[in-house]
C-alpha cells in the first residue's frame, strides 16, 4: 500500500552522464531527494551523499579520467527501506585490494584510499565488479539514527 506522500513508492531509475562533475551532481540530489521524500534520517542522508559523490567522482576522475568522450552510467533503486545505486565508468578498473590502507602510518600523508575508507563506514553494502569499473552501494534506513534502546 502507498502512503498518500509516496513514501512507500519504489524509485527505479538509470541514467548516462558525461564525465562531466556537474553532471553527477545533480543525480547525486535526485537520489537525495527521493531519500527525503522517503523520511530518512538526515544522517543516512549524509552518509549517502557523501558515498555517491565519492562514486561519482570517482568514475569520472579515476576511471574515465575526465575524457569527455566517455560516460558514467547511474542505476538507482529506492524504496521506504532502502537505496542502492550502481555506478559504473568505461575505465579499464582497477582492483580494490591494490589501493594503500589509508590508516596506516605509512599512508597517512597520502591521498589514495580515503574515499573508499568512508564509503564502507557510511554504507551497509559496497562491491566492486570484477574489473573494478562498477561499485555497488546499498543503505538500509537507520531504523535507531539516535542509537536510542
């Protein structure tokens, strides 16, 4: 049954986006969007913010490397419960395991692996494909965003 606001309505989209940042920021508000219109709490809001612009920078950057001639192909499912999104480049990929651990002393003063550190601590679920060019993100609504008893 759907609530009279829509909340309980399914949100099924894709889109193909330019490497073009702006581009991805404003699917990037869609999905919060629907995330609003669905009463998440403005913490898992946060957090998927956060995780898809790192995604989506991500294939536009690292994968596509800014080639215009390239695009990112967005896939975004929302229901009351929960949202995943796939994002997929047409990089080459890469493999998740060669990216330094960003909390070791050695790696501190270096860049590389701090997207994906926050989209894991964010995100209930991230995959990559095989070939490293799609990630996978899921939320599942914080049913205690107070962490009340």
């Amino acid at each position: 049954m759907t609530s009279p606001e829509g909340h309980d309505e399914i949100e099924e989209f894709e889109v193909i986006i330019p490497s073009d940042t702006s581009k991805g920021q404003a699917v990037q508000e869609r999905i919060v969007k629907a995330l609003e219109d669905r009463s998440f709490s403005p913490r898992d809001v946060f957090g998927v913010r956060l995780a898809l612009e790192e995604a989506i920078v991500n294939a536009i950057k690292h994968g596509n490397r800014m080639d215009p001639k390239k695009s990112v192909r967005i896939c975004c499912t929302v229901n009351h419960n929960k949202v995943r999104v796939e994002v997929e480049d047409q990089g080459i990929g890469f493999k998740v395991a060669d990216v330094p651990d960003p909390t070791l002393d050695e790696n501190l003063e270096r860049p590389c692996g701090r997207g994906i550190m926050l989209m894991k601590a964010f995100m209930n679920l991230i995959e990559y494909n095989e070939s490293g060019n799609m990630i996978v993100l899921e939320k599942i609504r914080d049913l205690d965003p107070e962490g009340d008893d």
